[in-house]
C-alpha cells in the first residue's frame, strides 16, 4: 500500500487542540487534588519527616509531543522525593558498607504513598471514575477531561559513587512497586532531554515522523493489516537523521 505526501504529513500532525486541552485540564486536576487532599503535613509529624514534596508531570508520548489524534491515555507521574529507593549494585563493597553505615531510614512506604493518591483522585473525579490497576491508577474519561493514568512512585537514586552522602555521584530516576510486588524503574525526565535533543538536531523532524510512524501504524490496525495490539509504539523503531544527510532513518530494534 502507497501513501501520498499529504497523507504522511497528516499523518504526522499533532493531535487538535481541544485534545491538547483536556490533556491540560486533566493533568491540572489532578495536580490540584493531590495538593489539596493529601495531608502532607500530617504525614510528616507522623512519620518524622523533615518534608513530604512530590512532584505531579506527565511522561509519555503527551510529554513528548509525539501523541497523535485519539491517542491512549495520558501518563502522569506523582513522585515523592521525600523518601526514595536506592540502588547501590554499582559501588564497591566498601562504598556499599559506606553508604550503609550512613544511611537515614524511613518507616514510610511506597504503598502508603499510593494508598494517599488513590484516595486524594477518589475525592476529586469520584469513586465511580478511579480505578486501582497493577502499574498504575486509571482516570476514565468524562466531560472535559481525559482517560489517565497517574503513577505514584518515589524518587530512585543509581549511585554511580559514594565517598559520603553529601557527595555522591546518583543518577535520579523514579520507581514504584507493582500490586504484584515487582519493581520497576524509569527515567522519564532523561528520556525526555533526549529526545528534546534529537529534536533539535533533526530541526524538529523527529517528533514529526514519530508521530507519522504511529499514526501509520494505527492506520494499517484500523485497515486490519496489522494486529491490535501487535506493535506498541515504543517497539516500532529508533528514529535518527545521519551526520550525512538529512533522511530520516529507520532502525529494527530486533524485538
């Protein structure tokens, strides 16, 4: 099957505005409910904590600018920076036997974290509209607002060294535990510099074939060429623009 460039330059716009805006208005809602409703301060004195900050931003394709029209959900991540999940695999033993000698630990727990959002967007969107899932909670779509998903998750620090607490060398990630026990870490915000970056350097085509290459995709599922379900955006492939030429280019990720 051939496209036409018109074809492939709608299928590389951004979704319309009134998409875009009840994307805002969602991510707005729940930034405000979880400020509101969430008892920080009472948290704090009941834990010992010296603060209890979080910070509410969306990850994703929404984030990136790479959505298209209709597409899924929208990610927004709720991530406490008060208390996090350390990972030390890549210290010596004895940084390892260092950082453990100076380590400050916390009686608070991931899922108490979760447990405070879950009831924060119950009171804001209503019981009959959240919904606890595995990885995350679903907003469902209604009136002016858009199906989500909010992901609590805590601050993860990959230390890369460790002479001392105040001058270690970390890579800030965030991490959260699935209802089945498993962990999963993620670095949205270095994901997005990157692709800032690409950006950049293709002089703003990449987002556009990115959203081309999705929008094509979506059209051969609705066409029954491919499977729903079959190819998630993030398994399509890399994009990049060589140092030669300004072609974009196409790379099997083998997966």
């Amino acid at each position: 099957m051939k496209y036409t460039d018109q074809q492939l330059d709608r299928f590389s716009n951004p979704p319309p505005k009134y998409q875009t805006d009840a994307v805002i208005r969602t991510h707005k809602k729940v930034r405000d409910a979880l400020e509101e409703f969430i008892p920080k301060e009472e948290l704090k004195r009941q834990y010992n904590m010296s603060s209890f900050t979080f910070d509410v931003y969306l990850q994703g394709s929404y984030k990136n600018s790479t959505n298209i029209r209709n597409s899924s959900d929208i990610d927004i991540v709720v991530e406490l920076s008060a208390v996090f999940y350390p990972d030390t695999a890549q210290l010596s033993a004895n940084e390892r036997h260092e950082y453990d000698r100076q380590r400050v630990s916390s009686d608070f727990r991931f899922a108490y974290f979760r447990s405070q959002v879950h009831q924060a967007l119950v009171k804001a969107f209503g019981n009959n509209l959240v919904h606890p899932a595995s990885k995350c909670i679903k907003i469902d779509e209604h009136g002016s607002y858009a199906n989500a998903d909010v992901v609590p998750c805590l601050t993860h620090k990959v230390y890369l060294n460790f002479p001392d607490r105040f001058d270690a060398d970390v890579r800030l990630g965030m991490a959260f535990d699935t209802q089945s026990g498993q962990r999963i870490a993620n670095f949205p915000k270095q994901h997005f510099g990157s692709m800032t970056q690409k950006s950049t350097d293709t002089n703003g085509k990449f987002k556009e074939y990115v959203r081309m290459f999705k929008a094509l995709k979506e059209e051969l599922v609705s066409l029954g060429r491919l499977g729903d379900g079959i190819a998630p955006s993030y398994y399509i492939c890399l994009l990049y623009t060589s140092d030669a030429a300004d072609d974009m280019q196409c790379v099997d990720l083998g997966g």
